[in-house]
C-alpha cells in the first residue's frame, strides 16, 4: 500500500530559493510541495482551501513576516507543522518563533538531507532542532511549556543514563569515556543506541528527552 505523501507549503520572497527548495525535494516520492508563496500573507489565505502537514516558512518576508504567519497559522491551524528558515543563529529569535508556535528552525545553509530530516522529525516527533541550540535554551523551552515533544518509550541502561547526563553538559565522546573509563567506540556505539532507542535525531534530541524525563534538572 502506497504511503500518503507529506504535503507541504513553502514560503520565501526570493522565487530562486523556492525553486531550488522545490528541486531538493522533488527527489523523495514521500514529499509533496503543494504550495509556494512569496510572503506569510498569502500563505495564510492559501491554508484555507490547501491544508498542509508542514509549513516551512522564511522569518523575513514582506506583507507578513515569518513570526506573524506562525503566529496565525498555530491560532488557525494547529495540527500543521512549522519550520521556521532563518539567517540568523539568534537564540533570542529563535524564542520568538517556538514563542509564536514554531515546531523547529534551519538556518538557510541547509542541505537537502537537514530538511529532510527536519520535516520528518516534525511530523514524527514535534519538533527539530540542530545541534547548535544551547541546552539552557531547550531546558527554557521545555520548562515553560512551549514544546510538547513525542518521545518513543524506551529501557535505558543505568550506564545509558550516565551518558546522557554527560552529554547534557557539553561532555564530548573522548571525556565521557574517560570519566567511565569506557573506549571512545563504546561510547559513540552507545550514543548512537540510545538516540535510537529514544527516537530522537541528534543531542538536541537527546537533552530534550533528558529535561522531559527529568534525568537532568
């Protein structure tokens, strides 16, 4: 049987990065552009007639920016996903959009395969962020329930456990293996066992499982 394709909508004011966008994206069956506009307006009034699973939408549009359309589109359609695109690596913006009801951000040097994951981490999970985003930040946005996550159940380890709380502050591999006396390999093979054991995509992932299980305070 046929899986139901993921129908998006995309909107940015720069017509070349929608097309190139668009031709990313074309290489996966799975993902359907259904809809491209040049501004949060238009995107607004086009979700009436042409729902979509996720919209990824650009911060710095004219007629309406990208805070205001998230804003609008969490009050109106609340069931769509939202990928806020963005120059900026701003910790302060970024509050702004998840503030507003964005799911995620990309900064706009991504590549096909970060939007990929980011739109199925959206539909999957709830959210996605890189790898990039403090942990102050995520215990924020956790804290003050602005992001409700969905996390797989899992049976960590106790020596599972410990990792994640190492990971959780900043600790690389080569530390973590140090403090528990553990070759590097284990310790990447474990990392990579429990981000699939939570089902989560990358550390972010991870600190947020950990903030959420109140592994970490």
């Amino acid at each position: 049987m046929m899986k139901r394709k993921i129908k998006l909508a995309l909107a940015d004011d720069h017509m070349l990065f929608r097309q190139g966008l668009i031709a990313l994206l074309s290489d996966y069956d799975e993902l359907k552009v259904v809809t491209e506009v040049p501004n949060g307006l238009e995107l607004v009034k086009s979700l009436k007639n042409r729902p979509v699973d996720v919209a990824i939408i650009d911060y710095e549009m004219p007629e309406m920016d990208g805070l205001e359309a998230t804003r609008q589109i969490r009050l109106k359609y609340p069931d769509t996903k939202i990928i806020s695109l963005t120059m900026h690596n701003s910790e302060e913006l970024i509050l702004q959009l998840l503030d507003k009801g964005s799911n995620g951000f990309l900064l706009k040097d991504f590549d096909s395969e970060k939007v990929v994951d980011a739109i199925y981490a959206v539909i999957e999970n709830g959210y996605y962020f890189n790898d990039h985003i403090s942990k102050d930040m995520l215990h924020y946005v956790m804290k003050s329930k602005k992001l409700k996550p969905k996390f797989g159940i899992s049976a960590l380890t106790d020596k599972e456990i410990q990792i994640i709380r190492l990971i959780c502050e900043e600790k690389t591999n080569k530390e973590i293996s140090d403090i528990l006396n553990l070759s590097p390999r284990t310790v990447e093979g474990s990392r990579a066992k429990i981000i699939a054991k939570i089902n989560v995509k990358n550390t972010a992932g991870i600190v947020l499982y950990a903030i959420k299980n109140n592994i970490i305070y």
